[in-house]
C-alpha cells in the first residue's frame, strides 16, 4: 500500500524540483526543497460512480503531449499559468512513466498504452518559450530566501486567487510542512497525508471533472500507471481513488475552506 502514497508525493515532489529549476533557477534549488514524508498507509476508498468519463471519450485515442500543450499555448498564450501547469504534469510524468516500466510497477494496462503513445517525442526543452515567462507564485522564492512564516501567508494569499493545480499544491505543502494551514491539527492527519488530501483538493477546483483541464485524460492515467483503475475515470476520480477513507473527509473539507476564501 506504500504505492499509494508515493503517487502523490511523487508528483509532488517531482514538480516542486522541476518548477523551481525552471522559474527560480538551478543554483537555488538544493537541500532547501524536501520532498514530503510518507505518511501511514490505510484502505483505498471506492471511485465514485459519478466521476467516471462517457464511453466515448473513454475510447478516445490517446493525444500526444506536445500537441495538446501546443493547442493549450494557441488559447492560452504561451507565458500562461495554465499552460506552465500543463508542460510541467507532461515533463513529470513522461520522465517517470518510462522507470515506472522497467520497474514493473504498470499496473492498469490502459494507462500504460496511454502514455506511450501521449508521451512520444516529448521534450519540454523544445517547446516555444516566451522571453519574459510566468514568474511564478511569490512564495516559491520567498521559501528560499525569506522566513517560512512570510512564505506561508505568502502561499495563503496565493490561495485566494490560484492561477493553476500545480501553484495550489506547492502552496498547501508550504502551509502544511510549516504548520500554518488555518486548524491543521484539527484534520488528525499527518503531514504526508494531509498533503495527500490538499493536492486532490486542489484537483477538484482546478480540474474537476472530465475536460475541467487540459490534458485531463494524460493525468488521469498517469495516476492509472500504479493504482488500478477503469479507462472510464476522470482525473479527479483517480486522484480520490488513492485516498483513504479519512483522507476523502479531509479533502472535501480542504475543498469548502479553498473556496470559501477565494476571491
């Protein structure tokens, strides 16, 4: 069951490294970036019937990667946050998928076609880059440089107008691991697994439902590769399906927190 924890962090830690070597730079990103702790394992909760995509697009043939990401700059721009979310989940998970297969771990055959094919020819450094770029949230730098105590209010702050899934992940890990999310210690969770909820939190804000995002379908089979799930599911759902029964509590209630301090 550890598997099940490590999806999460996994993702998480992997976009915290990539995101900061991007953004920030490669000199500033060293031992001041941990990865989280895995927390104790416990009983997946059943998928909802509810979140499962149509037949239809279930069989939808896979797309590749540097496609989508390129319809995403065509509508978005190419310095979007949205389109930073997607090249970093595409970066993240075609490097991972292929170690994920030598080990043996593929465990949902559907997901592992998926991302063959959706990974192939992907290389994020050819991707078209914008000269001035986003930026990034504030907090992501002021975690290096400045107090945790600014960079959490920072990454709170960042939470009331989130730009994309990845910003609302990386700033409940700060809160999180810093010990400021508003009645933390009031979700009797530990820290590895009350991340866990956030990011599927975040998830259900940022990318609810069958197309709530682009590159839904990638993600959702990314998370497919260890943890089994029908070809039907929607990224939220799979997302769920590696919670607990006590982390979904925690989630849906992360979930009316984030939005009720939205703005």
């Amino acid at each position: 069951m550890k598997s099940r924890v490590g999806i999460v962090l996994l993702l998480v830690s992997c976009l915290v490294g990539w995101y900061l070597w991007r953004h920030v730079g490669p000199d500033l990103v060293g031992s001041e970036v941990a990865s989280p702790m895995a927390g104790e394992d416990g009983e997946r909760a059943n998928t909802p019937e509810f979140s499962r995509q149509p037949a239809a697009a279930a069989q939808q043939a896979p797309k590749r990667m540097t496609d989508v990401i390129l319809d995403e700059i065509a509508r978005k721009g190419v310095s979007s946050p949205e389109v930073d979310d997607l090249v970093n989940s595409a970066n993240v998970a075609c490097s991972v998928y292929p170690e994920r297969v030598r080990e043996q771990v593929v465990v949902t055959e559907w997901a592992g076609s998926y991302l063959t094919k959706a990974c192939e020819e992907f290389d994020a450094s050819r991707l078209p880059k914008s000269g001035a770029g986003h930026s990034g949230p504030d907090y992501l730098r002021i975690s290096i440089k400045g107090s945790q105590k600014d960079a959490s209010e920072a990454a709170l702050d960042y939470l009331r107008h989130p730009e994309n899934e990845m910003g609302m992940v990386m700033a409940g890990v700060q809160l999180i691991g810093s010990g400021m999310l508003p009645e933390q210690d009031s979700y009797r969770l530990d820290a590895a697994r009350l991340e866990n909820a956030f990011q599927v939190a975040a998830v259900s804000i940022m990318c609810p439902g069958q197309e709530g995002c682009a590159g839904a379908r990638f993600r959702a089979a990314f998370v497919c590769t260890t943890v089994a799930c029908p070809p039907d599911i929607t990224y939220e759902a799979a997302m769920r399906s590696t919670l607990t029964p006590t982390e979904l509590q925690a989630s849906d209630r992360l979930r009316t927190w984030l939005l009720s301090i939205r703005r």
